[in-house]
C-alpha cells in the first residue's frame, strides 16, 4: 500500500497554467501527457511496475507521457489482476540479457 497522503487544495495549485488534482498530481496537460488517452503497451507497464517500489510517481508518469493518475490506477488495476509481479519480472529479465 502506498504511503502518499492526500492534500487540501489551494489558489496555488493553478502555477503557469499547470493544475494539479487532490492526491498533488498534475492533471491532463498536453505538453506532458502525450500519451494520455492511448493503452498501455506491455513494454510501459514492465517499466512502470519494476520503477514503482523506486521512483516517484510524477517521474513515472513523465517517463510514460501518462497522467499520475492513470499510473496510479493501472498499478491499482495490474495488482488486482495479480499481474503486477508479472510485468515486474518482466523487465527484470530484459535487465539481464
């Protein structure tokens, strides 16, 4: 489970045209969120599960071009289904060939 708290919006969460949602996370912006919209390929959610336990959110999302919120809830979605370790390990064997 992860340990990242919900926060209180405020009039500062609008900076330079960047709105950001209830858990922090940058909401749809076209310049950082070309892939917004498209499917997950197998090779993005490798990545996004072996980085998950390492990296921020926000970094993942950036990698990908997907929203925060949508790595969130593949997370959520892959972890339900048990396929989580799956695509972990994965990556992991692309790592040692």
């Amino acid at each position: 489970m992860s340990n990242r708290k919900l926060r209180t919006l405020t009039e500062d969460d609008i900076l330079d045209g960047i709105e950001y949602d209830q858990s922090g996370g940058i909401k749809y912006h076209p310049v950082f969120h070309p892939k917004h919209g498209i499917p997950f390929t197998d090779e993005e959610m490798e990545y996004l599960c072996f980085f998950w336990d390492y990296d921020e959110t926000r970094t993942l999302a950036f990698a990908l071009g997907k929203t925060e919120q949508a790595c969130r809830k593949r997370v959520l979605s892959l972890r339900k289904r048990g396929a989580f370790d799956f695509y972990k390990y994965q990556y992991a064997k692309k790592l040692q060939e």
